[in-house]
C-alpha cells in the first residue's frame, strides 16, 4: 500500500533510539469471515531491544495476533477491524506484507513452514528477497548460529528434521536482517535438548544482534526464562501482563500455565485443562 | 536409418517447441496454481505478432521478435492483472472456464486482426540442409532444437540463480511463507504470466518456422497437455522431457505406423504413463514430513 522503499529499514533502525517502543497494538479487533470474532480488544507493547512473551492456551489467539502485525490476515479472510498497530510511530495496521517486512518485522510462523521443494540455500536466499545485497556475509551469518545448516545447504528443505526445519526458518528470517523477530511457538514438537538450544540461540540473538523480540510460547517456563517482559492471553485479550520475573511467581500463572498446584506438587496437564475449562481468567 | 535419423531430428525439433509452450503452462500452474487452457493460444498471438513485426510493419527479424516479447510481458501481465486476479480464492472449476475462455477471446481477436489466412513466416532461420552421408538433415530443425535448448537453459538459470526465480518457486511452494521473505505474491503471479507468454512468442515462432503461421498452432496446445502430463505439471524438466517424448512419438508413429495414428498414439502413452506414476514422469510428489 504505502511505497516503502529498502532504505527505511535502516532508517527506522536509527529512529529506534529514541525512548519509544518498537510495536504498540492499541485495543485491535480482528474479524474472520466477517463473523468470526478472535481477538477483543487487544493490546500489547513491545519495548525496544526486549524480549516479550506471549503466552496462552489453545485458540486464544496468539497466531491471529501475529498475522495480524505481520499483515497476513487478508490471506484468510481476516480482517483489523478496529485499533492499530504502530511500528517504530508508524501505523502499519493496513501495510501489505511486503511493505511490514521491508520495515524490519519478520516472522517466524508456527509449524515452520520452510519452502520444502528448494534446498536450505535457496531457502535462505529467498529470505534475504528484501535485500538485494543479501550476501555471503548473511548466509555466513546464519550458518555460524546454526552450523547444522552448513552441512545440508544443498539438501532440499522437505527431507530436514523438523528441528533443522525450525532453524532454517530461523536462519530465513534473519536474512532479512530484521529488528523486530516475531517466534511463533518455535519450540513446538521439538525435543527438550534442541528447545534449549533454539532459546538459547534467541536469547543470543537478542544480545548480540540487538534484535527486538516477540516470542509466542506454549512452554510458558522457558519462555519466561528468557524474556523481560510477559503477557498472557485468554479469548483474544490480554488478561494479565508484567515483568516476566513477577508473572513466573504468580500463582495463578504457576497453576495454569507451568503446572504447578499452589501446594507446590506437579499436577498433570490433564487435572489443569480440566480445570481451566471450570475457571477462566477475568 | 536414414528415415529414422531424420524423424527423429523433427521429433526433437517438434518435441523442443513443445517443450517452450509446455514451459509456460508450467510456470504459470507452478507458481499461480492455474491451469491455462489457453497456452495455445498465446503460441499463435506471438507467431502472428512476429509475423505481423516483419511483413506488416517492415522490422528486420531480431528487432520483430524483441518487440513481440516486449508485446508478450505486457500481455500477460494485463491478462493476469484484468482476468486472473479477481479470480484469486475462486473455484478452480470456474478459473478453468476462464482460461477457456480466454483462449476463445485471442483466438478471435486473431482472426479480426489477422484473418484466418495462412502466412508464411519469411526465412530467417537458415532453410538448406547439413548432409551426412546419405542422411540429410534440415538446418532449421538443427536451430530450432538449439534455440529452444539455449532458451530452457537460460530458464533454469533463471530459476535456480536469480533472486526472482528462487522467489517464483517459493511462491510456488507456500504463499504466506513467501510473503513474509518481502515477496509480493501478486507480482511474481504477474511475472509467471509474463514468461508465460514469452517462451511462447519463441515456441511460436519456431512454430512458425516451421509449420507456417495459422490457426492450426493452437492445435499444438492439445500436444501440450500430453507433454505436461507425461512430465508432470509442476516440473520444468519434466516439461523437456515430456516434449521430447511426444515430439519423437509422433514422428516415429507418423513414419513408421502412418495412417494418422501420430495424433492417438502420444495420448494412448500418456494415459500408460500416468497408471504407473500419477504425478507424471518428475511431477512433485508432495514431500510427507513436518
Ligand atoms: N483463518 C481463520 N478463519 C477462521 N477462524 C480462525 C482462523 N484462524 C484462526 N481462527 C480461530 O481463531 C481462534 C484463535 O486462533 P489462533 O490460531 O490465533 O490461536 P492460537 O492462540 O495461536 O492457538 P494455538 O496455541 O493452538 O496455536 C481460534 O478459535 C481459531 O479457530
Ligand atoms: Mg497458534
């Protein structure tokens, strides 16, 4: 919609100095199909050169609040239908896709979704589209935090593991060189060893890149590990948000969403999601 | 031998234009998921637009071709921008009957434009013949083989190489991934169009070449559903091989069997092929992991 040309990545990059916060989502509405009301509501703040967790059970709209800042909603009928969404004091809640993506915002989606009929290089070329100087320097980039990928440059995508699949759609999205990395529960069906390393290399990210980072988890205890800020969604709003330190000592938190009973016991998934469905949050 | 050395040289040759329009049907299926019907149709524009460059409006032959190519991208870009994209998320049935259409529509605007007439193309591929032995071999068959093998390989370059076409394949393979590398999906559909409609202003005019410029090179756009489908619909190599097969198919059965068999025999294989692979000989068989 809006003409973005490659320079106001960087420029918005500088302008990202000032106090600020990266992304701001003011009480966004989002309608699919014209009925299907998913996210009430919403609002969430992303300060700058901070990682922030959105945590939420099932179908509370976590996805939907990615495609929405991502401007992906019209590919399945949706639709903003109400509120904005401000990147770095823009407002982008109408960009296209192309344009948001130009402006530093990248996604890495849930389930991966890597191109599986191109091997891992082209994979990586086509994320750095953006950029027609995207050279060796970023694909060196990424394969210096994923050495695994070195190995399988020229393996087709489709015949990865999925852990080496979540890192190649890690490693696409930095090609972009983006400012704000938005994780879509990254660590999903990955087992516990390579969940610890896709944090770990996030967490590096962070502080080594400067990226800006919005990471939507399901595993709520690594996710408030690693982040400084947290917000927890229920039935598209956000019903509690805070420091991620305090939300991990929150007893309603533990409960619901680290499975742990106020008693201190383990209690299994099952007693919690049978529970969850007597008490909701607000 | 002699026979056989020469059917199969115009297989080939026929086999290598087949392969340029087969190309395009590819790339736009590939990339927009729309199967065109009217692929044929645009092999006959381009012809006649070359034709028409040269004989009509005077233009020496190199200078003709760059002109209908630049006439090709423009044409299908407007036909993706005016026809397909308000089609986009429709049934599939009904962008079918839209394509059908649309070959209808350029058929008759050929017809009003150009008549119904045959031309002959004048000669700028080289008409004589290598001799080898006692096998004689003409030099435009020899060209029109070169040209459409110089131009396939320009093509997977292109695919393989190019920030454009690495981006047409991931389009290809998953839209919304695509859209969030930058890519804008609406643009590489217009692209995919747009080379569509290039391979086939040169599948056309070595058509022309050979055969003389009529409506009878829509006829082509039957062949390549046979080559499409022996090599798969989402496969560019498949697209070449496929031609090949049916080009020297039809001449082997034209030479050898005769009695018109030539226009049965292609699709009695085809329908063979595709018991044993339903994907086609190199069509994609959807990757089962994630
Ligand atoms: N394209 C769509 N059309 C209609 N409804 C949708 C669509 N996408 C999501 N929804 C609905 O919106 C609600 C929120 O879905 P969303 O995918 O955003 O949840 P989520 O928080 O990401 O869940 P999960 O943790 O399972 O990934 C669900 O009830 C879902 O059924
Ligand atoms: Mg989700």
């Amino acid at each position: 919609m809006t003409g973005q040309d490659t320079d106001t990545a960087a420029s918005t990059r500088a302008a990202g100095d000032d106090a600020g916060p990266a992304l701001a989502i003011n009480n966004i509405q989002v309608i699919y199909d014209e009925v299907i009301l998913v996210l009430r509501g919403l609002s969430l703040t992303v300060p700058d050169r901070q990682i922030v967790a959105l945590l939420g059970s099932n179908g509370a709209g976590k996805s939907t609040t990615m495609k929405a800042i991502t401007g992906l909603l019209p590919t399945e009928h949706g639709e903003v239908t109400e509120g904005d969404i401000v990147y770095r004091g823009r407002d982008i809640t109408r960009w296209d896709t192309a344009d948001i993506v130009r402006a530093g915002i990248s996604l890495v989606m849930e389930g991966r979704h890597v191109f599986e009929h191109l091997t891992v290089h082209e994979n990586l070329m086509a994320g750095g589209f953006t950029r027609s100087g995207a050279d060796q320097e970023s694909v060196d980039r990424v394969y210096a935090y994923f050495p695994q990928l070195r190995e399988r440059q020229s393996q087709r995508a489709g015949y990865l593991s999925g852990g080496e699949q979540q890192m190649l759609a890690i490693g696409r999205a930095l090609m972009a060189d983006p400012d704000l990395l938005m994780l879509d529960e990254p660590s999903l069906g990955l087992a516990p060893l390579l969940v610890e390393e896709i944090f770990g290399i996030i967490e590096r990210l962070n502080s080594e890149l400067h990226t800006t980072v919005l990471l939507v988890e399901q595993n709520a205890r690594r996710a408030l590990d690693i982040a400084d800020h947290a917000y927890i969604m229920e039935n598209g709003k956000v019903v509690l948000a805070g420091p991620a330190g305090e939300l991990a000592e929150n007893p309603d938190v533990k409960e619901f969403y680290l499975g742990v009973a106020e008693s201190g016991g383990r209690r299994s998934y099952r007693d919690v999601k049978h529970h969850k469905r007597r008490k909701r949050w607000l | 031998m002699t026979t056989f050395v020469q059917l199969t040289i115009t297989g080939l040759a026929n086999g290598a234009v087949l392969a340029l329009a087969a190309l395009g049907f590819v790339l736009i299926f590939k990339a927009t998921g729309v199967i065109n019907f009217a692929q044929g149709d645009f092999l006959l524009v381009g012809a006649f637009a070359v034709w028409s460059f040269v004989v009509q409006v005077g233009l020496h032959w190199t200078v003709a071709v760059a002109a209908a190519l630049v006439l090709a991208v423009v044409l299908g870009v407007l036909i993706e921008r005016l026809v397909l994209r308000p089609m986009i998320g429709e049934d599939p049935v009904a962008v079918i009957m839209v394509t059908i259409g649309l070959a209808a529509v350029l058929q008759a605007a050929v017809q009003m434009i150009w008549g119904v007439t045959p031309r002959r193309l004048p000669e700028f591929i080289p008409h004589g013949v290598f001799r080898l032995g006692d096998v004689t071999i003409p030099q435009d068959r020899v060209f029109a083989v070169l040209i459409a093998a110089v131009v396939l390989a320009a093509f997977s370059v292109f695919f393989t190489r190019s920030r454009h076409g690495i981006a047409m394949r991931a389009v290809a393979d998953d839209q919304q991934a695509a859209l969030l590398q930058g890519i804008s999906v609406r643009r590489i559909f217009a692209m995919a169009w747009a080379l569509a409609a290039v391979s086939a202003v040169i599948g056309g005019t070595l058509l022309a070449n050979l055969t003389g410029v009529s409506g009878t090179i829509t006829e082509i756009g039957l062949l390549v559903f046979a080559v499409v489908i022996v090599g798969g619909l989402d496969s560019i190599p498949g697209a070449i091989v496929g031609g090949a097969i049916v080009g020297l198919l039809q001449q082997y059965t034209a030479g050898y069997i005769g009695g018109g068999l030539q226009q049965v025999v292609p699709f009695v294989v085809l329908v063979l092929i595709l018991l044993v692979r339903p994907y086609g000989l190199f069509g994609e068989v959807r990757i089962e992991r994630v």
